[in-house]
C-alpha cells in the first residue's frame, strides 16, 4: 500500500475518531455526566483554534523568510488573554448576561439591538472569512499533494480540487451534524467542543513531536542546532519595528474580533472562571506551539533543495528523512489544525448569517403574521444548516477561483486586518457610553471600505480586480489616494500600511459621529447595561408592555422554543406575579425575560424585532430613562429599592384587581343563577305544555302531527330530566360527597369509548390522536373521567367554528402528571372569558346553542376529585384544554412495550 | 479568635485583593514592554536571532508564571468574600465614574 | 285574508306550537329566529302584531322593541312580549321598554290566542 493510500486511510480513521468522541461527549452531556466536559483545561484547548493550519504549516514558511517576525501572531494574544482582567472579563459577562450567540450580536445588541449593524457585521465577517477557509482548504491539498509526491506506486497528479471539494464535504457534515442540535446558539456544544479540544492536542503533539525529531534527531542536539541558525539565512535580527509592533497590535486585534475566537471564548463558555485558568494556560499553549518553529525553518532551509516550500517543513523534513509515522502525525496536526478551525467558523457564520440576515428577511417577507403563524423554530434551524453549507461551499468556491497559489498565503494577515475594523466598535461599545450606534455604523463602514481599496483588492494581484492605473497612480488619477500608499504614507509594508489607515480613520470616524449624534433610548440603555455590566447585572429593560397582548407573545415564545419550555416560561413568570394560569401580565420586566430568552434562540436584534412587532414599537418607560442619566452606584441602588417596593405594590394592586374582578364576575354569575335556571327549565316545559295542550283539544289534528306533537313533548321531557341530573351531579360533586369507583384502564378504550358517546365517530370531524396514548395505564374512576373526555369532545363537536373541524388529542407525562390536551382547530374561547369558562352557567356566547353551561364546571369538580384538574390552555391553533392527573408509576415504560 | 482581629484580617485580604486586580491589570504592559524591547537592540549589525529568540521565550515564561501567580490568587467577584465583594464595589464605583 | 303576526323566537318547538295555534284560529304566521335583523323582518313583513321573545340570539328582545318603537311608522304597532326568566324586573323593562302585553311562559294556548285577539281587533 503506498503512502497516498495510507494517508487517506489514516484521515479517514483519525475523522471517525473525531465523530465518536463529539457523539460520546454529546451523550454524556445530555447525561448530566461528565463534568470533565467542563474543565477550564477544555476551554484552554477550545481556544487553540486560533492557530489554524496557517499557523501550523505557515509559522515555519514565515520564520523561513522573515526570522521572528512569526512570533507577532503569538505574542499578540499572548497579551490580550494575560489582560484578561481588562478586556475579555467583561465580554465574557456581557456575553452570558445578555445572551449574546456571535460577534455581531453583541455589537447590536450593544448598539440598540440595530440589524443593520448586525448585517453589516455579518457580511463583513463572511467576506472576512471565507478567503481563511480556503486557505484551511488549500493546506490540506497540499500536505496529500506532499505525500502524494514521495508515493512511488502514484503516477499521475492528483486533484486538488477533488480532495478540497471531499474535505469541505466532510467538514460540513460533521459541522450540520454537531453544530445545529441545538437552536439555542446560546447552549454548548459539548460535542464539538471536546474534538476541538482533542484536536488541539493533536497538533501540539505533532508540532512538538517534529521539533525533538528536527533538533536531537536531524540537527543533532541543541547546540548544533544554534549554530545551524546562526550560519542561515535568518540569523541576524533584523525585523523592522514597525511591522513588529503592529503585527502584534494586528494578531492581538484580531484574537478578539474573529467571529471564531469569539464563538470559543464568549457563546461556548461554561463558566467565567475558566477564564482564570486559559489567561495563563492559552499564553503556555501558543509558546510551545512557537518553541521549534525557528529551528525548524533553520534545518529545513538547510537540508531541503533550493527552490522547497518552506510552508511544507514540518511535513517534508520527516517525510524526507524516512520518519513515516512522524510525518503522518504531522499530517494529523496540520489536518486538524484546518478542520477545527474551518468547523467553529463555519458555526460562528452560520448564527450570525441566520439570525441577522435570514430571519428578518424571512420576518420582513412573511410580514408580522409570520410571529404568529409560522414555524418559526424549523425555519431558523433550517437556516442555520443552508447557511453552514454556502459559507463552506463559498470557501471551496473561492479556493477553486483563486486556484490556490501563493495570493492565498497572504491572506491570513489580510483576513486578520478586516476582521480588526470591529475592534473600536466593540471596545467603544463596552469601555465607552458615549459609543452609540451611528458611530459604530460609520467607523465600521469607513474601516471596511479602507481595508477594501488598500488591501483586500490589491492582494488579488494588479490588474486583477484592481486596475493597474489605480494602483500606481490612485483613483481617479488622484496621488493620494494610491491604495498602497494611502495620503503619501510610502514605503510602508502594504498590511501596516492598511491596518494603520483602517484602524484610525475607523476609529476617529467612530469616536466623531459618536460626539455629535445623539443615541436612541434603548442604546442609552443598553450601553449603560454593557459599560456597567458588573456594577448590576439587572436584566435590560426597556419594554413597557401595556399594549401587549400576553396571549401573542405565548403563540410566538412557543414557535421560538417550543411548546414545553414557553408554558414552562410563562407559567412560571405567571405564578411570580401571583397570578393564576399561563398569562402573566406583560411587565417590562416578564417583557425582558421573554426576549433574553429568545434571543438565545435567534439574536438580540430579532428578538426585539419579534417582540415589537406584537407590543407596538419599542418603548422606554420614564423610569428607565432615570436609570440610565443616574451615574452613581448609589442612586442606582436607590432606585432599585424604590423599584422593588413598587413592584410589590403593583403587584398586591393585579392581585386585588383580580380578586376584584372574579368577585364581581361570580356575583353576576350568581345574579344571572337564577335567571338561568329559570330560563332552562320553562323553555322545554312551555313546549310541553303549548303541545299537551293542543293534543287534549284534539280537534283538526292529522295522526302525523299528533305522533310528532308527542314525540316532542318526550324529547322535551328528556330535556328537563338532563338538565336536573347536571345540577344535582355538579351539587353533589360540590359538596363532596361523591364515591369514587377506582379501577384500572387504559386511555385508548376509554377514548375511544367517549368518541362514541360525544358523536365525533359521525365523521364530521376529524380526530388526531396519539398512537403512544392507547396503550397508557390509568388508575382512577375510568366512568367520571370519560364523562370529562366526553363533554370536552362534544364541546368541539359543537363550538368549532373551522370549515374542517378538526380535534387534536395529545398525550404527555410532565412532573408525574399525565397530561391529555384536547386542540381544536376553531377560533377558541376569547381571551376575556378564558377565566370564567369553567363558572356554573357561563356558556361562551349568547348567540351559540347548546347546554346549560354545567359541562365544564362538572369537568372542573371531577378533575379536582380525581387529584388533578382541568385548564384552558391559551395560545394554541384554536380552543384547547388540558386534562390532567396523577400519571401510574410505570405506565410510560408499559407503553413502550 | 477577637471580632477586631477578624476585622483587621478582612481588610488585609480586601487590601490584597485590590492590588492584586492592579497587578492583574499591570501585566499586559509589563508584557508589552519586555516584547518590544529587543527593537532597541538592532543599531548597527543587528542582535543574533538566537539570542532574540532565547530572550523572548524566557520573558515569554516568566509573564505565564506571573499570570499564573495572580489568576490563582486572583478571587473572582463572584466569591461569596464579603470584604472582597465590598472592595469590588468600591472599585467599580470608580470605574463607572470614569465610563 | 287574516291579519298577519311576525313571531321573533329562537326555540324550534315553541315556534310550531305557536304558529300552530295561531294558524287554526286563521292568521298569517311569519317566524323570525333571531334577535340580529329583526328589525329588518319587521320591515319587511309590515305585521299586524308581533310576538317578542326576550333571550334572543343575538340581541336581546328589549333592544329589538327599542328599535321597534324607535321608528315611527312602528310606534304603535301592537308587541307582545314572551320570557322564560319570570323576574318581576323583566315586566318593568318590558313596560318601559314599550311592550302591550307581557307574558311568562310556560303560557297556555288560549290565553296567547286571547292576547293576539286582543291586541289587533278584527
């Protein structure tokens, strides 16, 4: 077997590796075991993918060429994580505070929750970005393309394109695989995380491993090594300062601003400790990922022929030397060093092309409606995964255009410099108050346009894209504006050249429109809440939600985070305002909740897009603005005493409303008893009397009329029998003086059963049910609980107003509780009478026929008979209503069988 | 144990603590410096980049050990330490002064 | 030709049983079972009394005879008014309201036969 086909061998185990670990992780995560997932050692490692396989492979070609100068990418964020305490401290905060899910979220989120600053991050950070994917790419290319070259069984080339085109394949798969299990960006990808972290492990070895072998195996110890360096090309120190200095400045820069590096060390961390441990470990990691790099290069440029790619050392030198094993653990580091890198990218791109650019299109498109009748959770998950394959597939595009030649080794520094235009906007945003979003709109715009004419445009070569005119002589003829030498700024190295210009004029344009230009409230608020993150972590507010309507924002949180987690949500938010059921009232308080909650899920910006769409524009509420203008901690605290106490005065105030409420309620209902009654037994009985009548006087009477006359009077009988039954049973139930006939059963039967007797077997409509519910065990009174089933189906059978009345029949367990939901598919109850439903007589509309309006007050009585209950659920296709009761131990496993 | 020697023992810690943020906020420049010194060293032929690259990676090592020093000292503001936590406040009073 | 009545009733069998009596005895029996666009049948029909339920769909009787007297061409067209809640303040709102007569049900036949009679003289 030749060394191609062992290499690809290898690959393909060492990829399967990868999967089995990420599964393995993601198992025991979900397990609630393995806190090793959550060691700060992990997070150190997960940081790691700073050093791509640009770094791997291309550290040793840059010490090749220019001695130390490769020690800038390391010595940069070498400073920023030994600096923690200034920095990368508080993003962390502000990041799990306001559940930030990428870069461009928290500049938004920072800015007023602005998209447009979000997009305009978003694209910034593809275009970015997607030139390092290629190259992560193209260095995989070529290390098969290195062995492929030693393999004396291969003839013949082999296809770059076709090894890029699987490897971006690949990657994909397992990015889509262990990346969007989740919609929530907010939760960790444990998963992932730990391949990252092996992989990171990996390539240090590797790394590590080609150094001993270079310096004790080729060069022949340390001191023979030395004078190796001093006889070489590199051996005197002669980097100049500026590119020294700003190098450093760049790699530093770009540490914090790559949307990769901020999905590691802000979305995925754990925990704000970890921090602590990664400002030392991940300064020790990089070093020893610099140790050799030097001495590599030195005995490379020494045995290997003139004219070798010094980029391929750490692959050639063993490979040359006869070290296989060697070479393909080298292989392994490079491949994993591109792998991890083109994996976190890819995710990081993929929230922040879904939730800034694809959900509010996809908002804008399908108009407000969209919150409420849309699924909106499939849609983002759906996004999240095209967005995946086109960043991937644009990098391969790109790697195929460019035809991988030397222009793309470049591109790491080029990247590194565009990337770096968010640096003001995201340093301002949590240094300074003052930021405000057209600041950072116009500093972003400038910076980028900057990075565009003197660097991103150049670097395809004169004439490219780029007119060779413009570059000798700048646009429009102008001198100073040539791109490379930017207001008569000559000589300098283009990337100094360009990241200075960019970086200033970003910087001043930012720091200007910021001076003169007066913010929105909810900037105001939110960078009061970003600057002072540690001062209180208060949630930001900013909603005064009079106007929303509770019942909207449920159907929306439930398309968002599904069923379960929003009743959870509401429930809870609900039962803290002491009010009774799933409708809190839409504090600004519940209001922030909901939309940190939600940002989780699709950003900052959208959330509060969402949410103003159903409360009605984004508003701030007086207190909030006093909150912002007050600067001293104290008065902070002040008016959050003051705040707390009328919190709890309103909410003694809803109670007492409510409680006020149902009392008046009740008493009409009271009033309105006997009206009722009266009503319901005359009507049958004047009937009964009008036709007896006729019939006694029998005269003119045909035998037809006289057999239908009788057999009206019957049914009228039966009438007043029915509703004298109702009464004593709910009377009875009332006083408690029921016996319970407990037995055994299972729900399908007793369903089934209760089909029948509401008449929903007619046909008329449809009923969905669960096929798992048939075979659920139930110990209780079976009769009393069919009688509830029977009086919600025909409830449906007669209320649904739908043109194709449908019932929905869903079955869960949740807290020992075995839960039956009955949805129909018609206009529902409307929210006012929601919680009177259940009261002796209330009948949902005057203008609908049907009982006297006991049913559901007899359902209610025998649901709390039968330790459970029975509620109206808001917020679902049309009327709902939730039976539930003690589930049996066990019945959900017996189901399964 | 008397209540005042308490007393006296939590301001210490608080003392430290503080200057330990100072420290941790020192490190970065410290850092900078020891980088961009060897820029001095390049009048006439140039240092030898073998002794660039033993000095870089030995200053290199002694920030790590230091980082290491204070991070571990370093109690976070989420340490239930009431003398800590107070001393954090004050700090930040300042800060937010500043912001 | 018999004079005609507009009876305005939701419930189907007292609606039979009404018209039934009243058909034998030789008038022309007109239904309406709502309390929405009554006053449009009562327009339309141009009767010579109507017989008023109050626990309409839709709208109550009382608003019904409301509108009814509100037109003048109406106002004194003969109602009597029929209602199952048998309240004392029923027949003080039906009187305001501008009921002729007022009655409880269960009725017997004769005493609505009586009534009609009564209220439209031949």
């Amino acid at each position: 077997m030749g060394a191609l086909n062992a290499i690809v061998l290898v690959s393909l185990l060492y990829v399967a590796l990868l999967f089995g670990v990420a599964f393995a992780a993601d198992r025991a995560a979900a397990r609630g075991r393995g806190t090793w997932l959550r060691s700060p050692i992990v997070y150190t490692l997960s940081l790691s993918i700073y050093c791509t396989a640009w770094t791997f492979y291309g550290a040793v070609g840059f010490a090749a060429r220019s001695g130390l100068e490769y020690l800038t990418i390391y010595l940069g964020p070498t400073l920023v994580m030994i600096g923690w305490w200034w920095t990368l401290r508080k993003m962390v905060r502000v990041g799990r505070s306001q559940r930030i899910t990428s870069i461009a979220d928290l500049i938004s989120s920072r800015f007023g929750k602005s998209n447009a600053l979000a997009v305009f991050v978003t694209i910034l950070a593809v275009i970015g970005s997607t030139p390092y994917i290629a190259l992560q790419l193209q260095s995989v290319t070529i290390s098969f393309a290195a062995f492929a070259a030693v393999d004396p069984t291969h003839t013949g080339e082999i296809s770059e394109t076709g090894v890029a085109l699987w490897v971006a394949f690949g990657l994909m798969v397992f990015t889509i695989l262990f990346g969007t299990r989740n919609l929530d960006a907010n939760e960790r990808h444990h998963g992932l995380v730990m391949a990252i972290a092996l992989e990171a492990v990996v390539k240090l070895c590797a790394l590590l491993a080609v150094g001993i072998f270079v310096v004790w195996g080729l060069a022949g110890g340390v001191e023979e090594t030395l004078s190796r360096i001093d006889e070489s090309a590199i051996a005197r120190w002669e980097v100049p300062g500026s590119r020294w200095v700003g190098l450093t400045l760049l790699s530093a820069a770009a540490f914090m601003c790559l949307p990769r590096m901020f999905q590691v060390m802000v979305v995925e961390n754990e925990d704000e400790a970890h921090l602590r441990t990664a400002s030392w470990a991940f300064p020790t990691y990089v070093m020893l990922m610099s140790l050799f790099v030097v001495p590599i290069a030195a005995v490379g440029l020494d045995l290997s022929p003139a004219g070798a790619n010094p980029d391929l050392f750490v692959l050639t030198l063993p490979l040359v030397n006869g070290q296989e094993g060697l070479a393909v653990l080298s292989f392994l580091g490079g491949f994993s060093s591109a792998t991890s890198m083109v994996i976190v990218a890819a995710i990081a791109l993929s929230t922040m092309v879904s939730n800034h650019v694809v959900m509010p299109v996809w908002l804008w498109m399908t108009g407000g409606s969209a919150v409420i009748s849309g699924d909106v959770r499939t849609v983002a998950i759906r996004a999240r995964r095209l967005s995946i394959m086109v960043i991937l597939f644009l990098g391969y595009l790109y790697f195929r255009v460019s035809g991988g030649g030397a222009a793309l080794a470049a591109i790491g520094l080029i990247s590194f410099v565009g990337v770096a235009q968010f640096l003001p906007a995201l340093l301002g945003g949590l240094f300074w108050r003052g930021a405000n979003r057209r600041g950072a709109l116009a500093g972003l715009a400038v910076g980028f346009a900057v990075w565009m004419y003197s660097l991103f445009l150049p670097s395809f070569g004169a004439s490219a894209v780029m007119p060779q005119g413009v570059l000798e002589n700048g646009l429009m003829g102008l001198s100073w504006l040539r791109p490379q030498a930017l207001f008569g700024a000559q000589g300098m190295d283009p990337v100094i050249h360009a990241f200075m210009w960019s970086l200033s004029l970003n910087i001043v344009v930012f720091a200007v429109v910021s001076l003169v230009s007066f913010p929105q409230p909810v900037e105001r608020l939110q960078g009061a809440q970003f600057v002072n993150v540690f001062d209180h972590s208060t949630p930001s507010g900013g909603w005064t939600g009079g106007l929303a309507q509770s019942e909207d924002l449920m159907i929306m949180a439930q398309r968002i985070m599904g069923a379960q987690e929003a009743q959870a949500l509401f429930a809870e938010a609900a039962r803290e305002q002491g009010v009774s059921g799933y409708l809190p009232e839409p504090t600004p308080d519940f209001l922030g909740r909901l939309e940190r909650s939600l940002a989780g899920s699709v950003g900052a910006a959208t959330a509060h897009a969402m949410i103003s769409q159903i409360v009605g524009g984004a508003s701030v509420s007086v207190q909030d603005l006093m909150a912002v203008a007050d600067e001293t901690a104290q008065i902070m605290e002040y008016s959050s005493q003051l705040e707390m106490k009328t919190e709890e005065q309103a909410r003694t105030a809803r109670q007492l409303r409510q409680a006020n409420e149902k009392l008046t309620q009740i008493s009409v209902q009271k009033d309105a008893f006997l009206s009722q009654i009266s009503h319901e037994l005359r009507t049958p009985m004047t009937s009964i009397r009008a036709f007896s009548e006729i019939l006694r006087d029998g005269a003119g009477i045909r035998p037809d009329e006289q057999s239908r006359y009788a057999s009206i009077i019957h049914d009228e009988a039966v009438r007043l029998t029915r509703l004298l039954d109702d009464l004593l049973d709910l009377s009875v139930l009332e006083n408690a003086q029921i016996v319970l006939n407990l037995q055994e059963g299972t729900l399908g039967p007793l369903l089934d059963r209760a089909e029948v007797a509401a008449g929903l077997s007619e046909g008329e409509m449809a009923v969905r049910r669960d096929a798992r519910a048939d075979q659920i065990r139930l110990h209780t009174d079976t009769d009393r609980l069919a009688q509830v089933f029977i009086n919600l189906m025909s409830n449906a059978r007669k209320y649904c107003d739908a043109a194709e009345p449908r019932l929905d029949i869903r079955v869960a367990e949740r807290d020992g509780m075995l839960q039956v939901d009955f949805i129909d598919n018609g206009n529902g109850i409307p929210a006012g009478q929601q919680g009177t439903v259940f009261e002796k007589f209330s009948r949902v509309s005057e203008n609908k026929a049907g009982g006297a309006g006991l049913g559901l007050a007899i359902c209610r009585e025998i649901m709390a008979r039968l330790g459970g209950g029975i509620e109206y659920l808001p917020g679902q296709a049309g009327g709902a209503f939730r039976v539930y009761l003690p589930a049996v131990q066990g019945a959900a496993v017996e189901a399964a069988q | 144990m008397s209540p005042e020697r308490g007393h006296v023992f939590l301001a210490r810690r608080a003392y430290f603590q503080r200057r330990l943020m100072d420290a941790a906020r020192l490190l970065p420049v410290l850092g900078a410096g020891m980088f961009v010194l060897p820029l001095l060293w390049k009048s006439g032929e140039g240092a030898r980049t073998v002794v660039v690259m033993f000095y870089i990676f030995l200053s290199w090592s002694a920030l790590i050990g230091l980082g290491w020093i204070v991070s571990r000292r370093l109690s976070g503001p989420e340490t239930a330490d009431p003398a800590g936590a107070k001393g954090d406040a004050d700090e930040q009073v300042r800060v937010s002064r500043e912001g | 030709m018999g004079k005609t009545v507009l009876l305005i009733e939701d419930e189907q069998n007292i609606i039979e049983a009404v018209s039934f009596i009243l058909s034998r005895d030789g008038w022309e029996v007109k239904t309406h079972a709502n309390g929405q666009n009554a006053m449009e049948a009562v327009r339309a029909r141009e009767p010579d009394v109507v017989i008023l339920d109050v626990m309409l769909p839709g709208k109550s009787g009382f608003d019904i005879l409301s509108e009814i007297r509100a037109e003048a061409q109406f106002a004194s067209l003969p109602v009597l008014m029929l209602s199952a809640r048998g309240q004392a303040k029923d027949l003080e709102m039906a009187e305001r309201a501008g009921a002729n007569r007022y009655m409880t049900k269960p009725f017997s036949n004769a005493e609505v036969l009586d009534a009609v009679r009564a209220l439209v003289p031949s």
